[in-house]
C-alpha cells in the first residue's frame, strides 16, 4: 500500500499526511477538554445533588433549642462555633454563611480564619432557584471569599423570632478546590500522553488508509499519464466519469485524443510535405534543364543559328519562364492559403461581370487549341457576396484546368445559375475525365491523375481552389467520367438587396 501511495507527487503526500495528523490531533485536543469539562462539571452535580439538603439539616440542628440571636440582636456565635466545629470535622471543605433576607452577609464560619474576609453580600436569584427546584437543579452560586467566582452550594431559608434569612453553604471550599486541580492536572497530562499516543497511531492507519482510498483514482490516472508519456499512445482512463475525479480523467482522454490526432496529422503532412518537395523539384528541374539546354545551344552556335531558329530557342526559352514564374508564384499563393495568411475580405460583387471578363481572357488561348469556350446565362446578372479576387482565382485554376485537359474541337463552359439564397457556379469541359478512383484526392496537394495524361500540370492549382472555397465556408463538389469531361461546381451566397 505505501509502495503504490508513494508513486503519486510528494507534495500531494505530505500535504494529506500533515492534514491528517493535524486534524487528528485537533480531535484528540477537543476530545481531552470536552472529557475534562463535563467530567469537572458530573462530579459538582453530583456533589451538589448528594449535600443538596445539608442546610435544612443545618437549620434544624441549630434552631431546635437554641436561637441563631442573642437577646441584643447579635448573632449567637458560640452556637454556630459548636456545631460547624462538629460538622467540619466531618467535611473541612464547607463555608457557612449565615444571609438576611437581601443576601447580606451576617455571619460566616471558615477553617481557616486567616484567608481573605468574605463578601458583605451575595445574590439571591441563584438560592432562590435551587429552594424553588428543591436541589433537583445544577445551580451555581457566588463565592463570598472569591469575588466574581461561582460554586455549587446548599442553601434553606429560616424565619425566627420574626427575623427572615438564609442559611448558605459552599460545599466544596478553596481547600477542596485546590486539592481538585491538583488531582485534575495530574489527570489531564496521563490523559493528554494517552490521547496523543492514541492519535499518532489512528492517525497512521487512518491515514494510510485514507490517502490509499482517496488517491485511488489519481494513482490510476498517475500510471495512464506515465504509460503514455513512455509510448503507449492508445492507453486511456477506463470508465472516467465513473472517477472521483472525472473532470480529470475526461480531459486527459480528450487531451491523449487530440495529440494522437496532431501527431497523426503531423505524419500526413510531413508525408505530403516530401511528396510536394519531390514533385515540385521535378517541375523546377524540367523546365530549368530546357532553359539551360537552349541557353548553352545558342551560346554554342551562335553564329551558325539562322534568325528563324534564334527566334524558336528564344520562344521556347520564354515559355519555360513563364512556367516557372507560374509555378512559383502557386507555390507561394498555396503556403499563404495553407499558413491561413489570407482572410477573405467580402464584399457584393458580380460573379456575371467577372465571367465575362474571364472568358475574354482565356478566348484567344481556346481559340489555339481549337476549343469552344462559351458562358452559359450570360443575360442574368447574378450579385455574390465573396472576396472577388479569391473567387476570381478560383475560376481561373478551373478554366485553365478545363482547357488543359481538352482535346482539340471540345467545349468549355461556365454556366451560372441562382439557387434559392445561393448561386451555383459550373465549369464543364468534354475533356479526358478523371477516373472513379482518383477523384477524393484531386484536391489534395500536388495530386495528380493518371501521369502518361499528364499536360504540364504544376499540381497545386486545384488544391488551391480547395482551400479558397474552405475560406468561403462552401464545397466544390467534381462530376466526371473518363472519356466523357468533367464538371467542378461550387456555390456562393447570393447577395440580398435590401
């Protein structure tokens, strides 16, 4: 047990010991005082409850022959001297006072003479209470000799001569009272080395104990946390929310989910990373090896070159250029989009206007490769509410992709049509097709089909169609068949005119 206790932190453990071993001795402290308190207060009840009518017994002893009152008025000493010598040679402890009917002191017979001259008075209410309970009640009243101190007495009225008053007795006097401290110190220091001794050995099983109990699912969550830190990424908290501490066992699963879901994704993307680089590498590498080619050649026979054939070499050697501008500035337009660079900035534009304007654009390139390119519904101007520049390079990826894989006397077209809230945008050609097969991975990074269809493809200009229509909150969905073209639409959120 203290083996398994001992793999949780030791700050957890050493607090939860000090909070046991503390809160134990506070149990064993108030134990001590509550045991002393009422064992203290048992035996005055009891000592009061056993003398509670040694007044009427005074009273009667005194008064059957002899009054408590001289002649002159004086108190008749030597009566109360005989018999308080009788009956403290039974009991030493006792103080008797002799009270009028307001409580004031007349007489007052002690052991010892010598200690402080007791109260000119004390109160009636308490002696008044213990007669009307006839000694049945635990009542404390004052100590004449200790001023503002209280303790359990005996006490009867008497009615003599026609002079009223009350005999008051102090049953366990100074003397008792400082033997019973004594006795009660000796009491409290066993008691208190007991209990201590007691609470330290509670306190090492119930702690044990407890500590086991109640780190029992953070020794379980301990050990997870440990055997996924070493490796074992599919280790989770079995039943969390049947844990003490679910919230705990809940977000470590969600947290273990999360980083095996990133690392996984990770992989994809370094994956995709190292194809990227490598195609891209051929892409540079082709073009490159053509301009060095050609360059080295008119270096070379620059003086047997006709003007005809320089022009070629400077043509070719343009193109190739121009293919690798395009192909850098995709590359730098993806990792923007990638990165999450660029924010769309929307605004209510006209997605007819801006086909026109594309058509025109790419009409003269169509009209090379002898194919139809035409804009369906052009009449109908359809408002959008998008980033144009966005959408615009969009439509220019699939138009030039649409051209690229179209044979000679085939057919492009853009069509443009209104959906409820929504304008859905077609770009179809009769080219080649996609086969089944490739079409869920057409959008992912420098995918590409089938390599001997192949047509100068940089790779990255449908992936960035892809992540532009994501910034737009909307899908671009592909419907082909090979040998039969194919079809890219997307929608927009048509623009509400208020």
């Amino acid at each position: 047990m203290s083996k398994a206790i001992h793999t949780l932190t030791p700050k957890l453990v050493k607090k939860l010991w000090f909070a046991f071993i503390l809160l134990i001795l506070l149990m064993g402290a108030s134990y001590i005082f509550i045991t002393i308190y009422y064992v203290d207060k048992y035996s005055h009840a009891t000592a009061q409850r056993v003398d509670a009518h040694i007044a009427d017994h005074l009273i009667k002893e005194m008064f059957q022959n002899d009054s408590p009152f001289l002649e002159d008025g004086s108190v008749n000493k030597p009566l109360f001297g005989d018999l308080m010598h009788d009956m403290m040679a039974i009991n030493q402890s006792i103080e008797v006072y002799l009270l009028d009917k307001t409580g004031e002191v007349l007489y007052s017979v002690v052991l010892d003479h010598s200690a402080n001259a007791p109260a000119n008075k004390v109160s009636l209410n308490p002696i008044k209470t213990f007669i009307a309970s006839e000694g049945k009640e635990y009542i404390l009243g004052d100590d004449p000799r200790n001023p503002g101190e209280q303790e359990i007495f005996s006490a009867a009225p008497f009615s003599i001569d026609g002079r009223e008053g009350y005999i008051y007795i102090i049953l366990e006097g100074k003397e008792l009272e400082l033997v019973s401290s004594n006795l009660l110190g000796t009491y409290f220091s066993k008691l208190g080395i007991g209990a201590i001794l007691l609470s330290m050995l509670f306190t090492v099983i119930i702690g044990l104990l407890s500590i086991w109990f109640l780190t029992k699912n953070l020794r379980l969550m301990t050990g997870t946390v440990r055997r996924f830190q070493e490796g074992d990424l599919d280790v989770r908290i079995e039943n969390p929310e049947k844990s003490d501490i679910a919230i705990f066992a809940h977000s470590f699963n969600e947290m273990a989910d999360t980083i095996v879901d990133n690392m996984d994704k990770m992989k994809s993307v370094d994956l995709l990373r190292r194809e990227l680089i490598a195609n891209v590498s051929h892409d540079l590498r082709t073009p490159l090896a053509v301009l060095k080619g050609y360059i080295e050649t008119m270096q070379i026979k620059k003086n047997s070159l006709s003007e005809d054939e320089k022009q070629e070499y400077l043509q070719i050697t343009h193109d190739n250029v121009d293919r690798l501008s395009n192909l850098i500035n995709q590359l730098f337009e993806y990792s923007k989009l990638e990165a999450e660079q660029v924010s769309p900035v929307k605004e209510p534009f006209s997605i007819t206007e801006l086909s026109h304007d594309l058509i025109a654009k790419f009409r003269v390139l169509a009209e090379q490769k002898q194919i139809t390119l035409q804009l369906d519904n052009p009449q109908e101007n359809s408002m959008v509410y998008a980033d144009v520049s966005l959408v615009e390079r969009a439509l220019q990826n699939l138009i030039e992709n649409a051209l690229k894989y179209t044979e000679p006397n085939g057919k492009v077209t853009l069509s443009i049509q209104r959906k409820n809230k929504n304008v859905e945008i077609n770009i179809t050609d009769t080219g080649t097709g996609i086969p089944l097969s490739e079409q869920p991975f057409i959008f992912d990074r420098y995918k590409q089909v089938d390599k001997s269809t192949k047509k100068q493809g940089y790779g990255l200009g449908l992936a960035i169609v892809k992540k532009i229509m994501d910034l737009h909150d909307t899908t671009i969905t592909v419907l082909s068949k090979p040998k039969e073209g194919s079809s890219f639409i997307f929608s927009l959120p048509a623009y509400q005119q208020v």
